[in-house]
C-alpha cells in the first residue's frame, strides 16, 4: 500500500549573529532590542544559545513566492530594529574575530542547562545554521526519506558554507561551524532506522535515564522534528545572501519529493555506508563547491560542479511541480561563484594585500556579511 503523499510544506530558521555597527565586534543584546523584535515579529523570532544571537523562523509555506517575501520580510525586521540599537544582524555560521571568553549565555533555562551539561564545549557554541523542515505527515515515511536523504547531506553543506574563520584564523576549512558543532553529543549523520518505533525506542533509552528530556536534544545533521511533522534538515550554515537560502531549502525540498516519488515506483536510493556519506561530508566542509565529491555509483571523485547539475537534472519534474525551478537553478550559480566562505576568504586576502592590518581586513569581512545579509530583502 502506498503511504499518503506528504504534504511537503515547509518552513526555515534561521540563527544570526549580532555585532556592534561602530566595533564589528559581537554585541550582546539588551532586553529591550529582543523586547522591540518580539513585538515586531511574534513568535517568529527568539533567543539563542548566547546573548549576541537571534533565531527567525517562518510560517508554514507551501510555495517559494511567499518564501522569499516571508524570509525577506524577517530580516528586514530584524536588520531595521538591531539598527535602532546600533547593532546589525550577519547570517553567517562564525564570526571572524570574536573571542569566546568575551560571551555571555542567555539567562533562560534551557540555555543554562545545556552551558551546564555542555561545559568547555559549550563556551565554543557561538556558531549559527540555517534550519529547513519539511512537511512529512507519515511518521514510517519521515524514517524512510531521512535514510534515503542522509546520501544529500554534504550536498547541501557545500552549497551553504559560511564559517571559514575562528577566532581571527583562517582555519583552512569553509565549514568550522561543523566542526565546533561536532564537539556535542548526539551530533553528525543519524543512523539508519527500520522504522518510527526503532527511532523512538533508541531515543528512549536516554529519555528514559533522564539525559535528556525529548528528542528535542537529539541534534543530527537530520532528523524527525519533535514539535512538528516534519523532517527537519539541520547541516548548513547559515547563508548571508537570502537567495542562496532560497535555493538550498528549495533543493532540500524537491530531493525529499524525487524520493517520495521514486518510493511510489517501487524504487529506493541506493544505501551507502555512513563511511562513505562521513568522507563526502568532511570534503564538504573542507572544500565546499571549489572542490569534488564522490560520486558513489561512479566510485570516484566528480567535480561538485558537475554533481549539481546531475543533481537539478534529476529533480527537475519535482521542481516544476512545486514552483521552483529557478531557486533550484540557483545552486548552479552558487557552485560557479563560490560560498560565503570563498567570499569571506578573498576579501581578507584582497585586504591585506591592499595593506590593512589584520584586524582592518577581518573588520572588512564583517561589513561584507552585514551588506549581503540586509540587501535584497
């Protein structure tokens, strides 16, 4: 019997970093710009793990049109309340220069809770990502698509890196937020699970000896949501330009559909062992688009460029069906020009070529990050 089709609604978060207009240097928020935000934007924005954070989220979507005026919408929000404040919002995964000791947690308790439980990994935790879920009412389908996805993951990765430097280093990886983030428990790719009850009887044995309360703590690169019937999309960094998110949550998308649509002819994505899937991600967050991925079939290394195109090609007719076609096509583009990260890199380089001191040339990516955050939208 074929399951119900799901509904494939969706909705996006996405987590920012608030930095000082005059400094560049991360600021803490004061009450009363989260007070002025709420009252803006509702429940659609919240705190985060530390002060000098703020998360949007959008209502629930059912095609990329409103998409992009509701993205639009919350940041332009967010950019024009943080200005009354002398602050501004940057959508990227790191900061460039910030220090970890200069941070402070925020006074909610489920933050001082996990400060707590998370102890020097948590004072690393000032990292943002970019969230996708998307509407699979059928809890047995959640499990099936999330085991087909996993094969994805680094795909998107490497299209959304923003996270080159840490604390003032040029870390040689486009993608630290993943390795900072990788320091947590219960991180990283899930596991293959034969079925919803499976899932909830692995989780439940932490639940059950009070480590954690819901899956709600569980933080895999994918995952069934806890709150919503959605499967809930979490590897990416966060994007400063808002139609690169566009693109990615398009893509997310249309491959959950192409899977759906392929199970509904008797067919399944191949199973690759997490070994394989765990190099792809780490090349990802090394290299992001300059570099190749594995193309498991072929077994060899395909130059990214290449696999996105392979990529649109196969979720064209899923593209089309839900309206997206052009925010799909725009991985293409993001694959020829680079990340955030590439960008983030070639102003610091251009920079201090030019003869600025470093922190003159960091300060310069910060405005980069702020400019392409609150343009466009």
């Amino acid at each position: 019997m074929t399951p119900k089709e799901p509904s494939l609604t969706f909705g996006i978060e996405e987590e920012y970093h608030l930095v000082d207009i005059k400094t560049r240097e991360l600021r803490q928020a004061p009450q009363a710009l989260m007070d002025a935000c709420e009252n803006a934007l509702g429940d659609q924005v919240s705190p985060e793990f530390f002060r000098s954070q703020i998360e949007i989220g959008t209502r629930v979507l059912t095609n990329f049109t409103d998409a992009r005026t509701e993205l639009g919408r919350l940041r332009k929000t967010i950019a024009e309340t943080c200005l009354k404040f002398g602050v501004a919002p940057i959508a990227a995964s790191t900061h460039p220069f910030a220090k970890k000791h200069n941070l402070q947690t925020t006074p909610k308790e489920r933050y001082q809770i996990l400060a707590r439980d998370f102890g020097g990994v948590g004072r690393r935790l000032a990292i943002c990502g970019m969230h996708v879920h998307a509407g699979i009412e059928d809890p047995e389908m959640r499990i099936d698509l999330m085991n087909q996805a996993r094969y994805f993951l680094p795909h998107f990765l490497m299209l959304s890196t923003s996270s080159p430097m840490w604390e003032g280093d040029d870390t040689g990886l486009r993608s630290y937020r993943l390795a900072i983030f990788h320091g947590l428990p219960r991180t990283g790719l899930p596991q293959r699970f034969s079925s919803y009850d499976e899932f909830m009887r692995t989780v439940s044995v932490l639940i059950n000896n009070g480590i954690i309360e819901d899956a709600s703590k569980v933080w895999w690169d994918l995952r069934p949501s806890t709150r919503f019937p959605t499967l809930e999309m979490r590897i990416t960094d966060v994007t400063p330009r808002m139609e690169d998110a566009l693109a990615i949550a398009a893509l997310y998308v249309c491959v959950l559909r192409m899977l759906y649509r392929r199970r509904t002819q008797n067919l399944s994505w191949r199973a690759y062992p997490a070994f394989l899937i765990e190099e792809n991600r780490w090349r990802a967050q090394r290299y992001a688009v300059s570099d190749r991925l594995f193309d498991f079939g072929e077994g060899e290394l395909v130059a990214f460029s290449n696999l996105v195109d392979e990529l649109i090609e196969l979720v064209a007719e899923d593209a089309e069906a839900l309206g997206c076609t052009s925010e799909v096509a725009h991985t293409r583009k993001i694959a020829r020009e680079g990340t955030s990260a590439d960008r983030q890199i070639a102003t610091l380089q251009a920079r201090l070529e030019a003869g600025d001191t470093l922190i003159d040339a960091q300060k310069a990516v910060v405005d980069l990050l702020i400019s392409e955050t609150i343009s466009g939208v």
